[in-house]
C-alpha cells in the first residue's frame, strides 16, 4: 500500500516535489478552481499559511480543471491570478 509520502508531485514550473519531503509538517492539500464560487477562499487560505507556516504548516494548491472547466488558463496565468488578487504564496502545482 503506497503512503502520501511515496508520492511525487509536479510543481507549476514542472520540477518535482517528492512529498517526502514534507515529513514532519503539517500538509494540507487542496484542490482548487480560480473560477468558481469558492475561489475567494483563497485569501482564508494565505491567512492560514501566514500564520502557521513558520510553525510547519504547509498548504500544496493544486488547480484542477475537470469540474466544469472552471480553471482556465495555463499554469503560469493561474499562477499570476492567485498572486495577484489573493498574494498567495503557498506552493502551486501544475494544473490537473
């Protein structure tokens, strides 16, 4: 049986974050549409990853576009969106 950290994923820049490489944090994982109505959770978000992450809190964001399409764009584009509107600096993988 495969545990979360035998797994790899791709980061918006296409380099590999093995996520063994979080032992020891607090990893929270989340799937995300810059498109949809909940995307102003964003800013909910960047608020969590300020305040816990110099304490081990990690946030991995990974935008998916299967649900009705509601993240277009490319990676970079999402990237900027995220950054711009909500300055969030958690890590970005690519898209799904």
């Amino acid at each position: 049986m495969s545990r979360f950290y035998d797994f790899s994923l791709t980061t918006r820049k296409g380099e590999t974050l093995p996520l063994s490489s979080l032992k020891g944090k607090v990893v929270m994982v989340v799937n995300t549409a810059t498109g949809c109505g909940f995307t102003p959770q964003y800013e909910a978000l960047e608020k969590m990853y300020e305040k816990y992450h110099d304490r081990g809190f990690e946030i991995i964001d990974i935008p998916c576009n299967q649900f009705a399409g509601q993240t277009p764009g490319t990676d970079e584009e999402i990237h900027q969106f995220c950054t711009l509107k909500y300055n969030t600096q958690f890590p970005q993988m690519k898209k799904s």
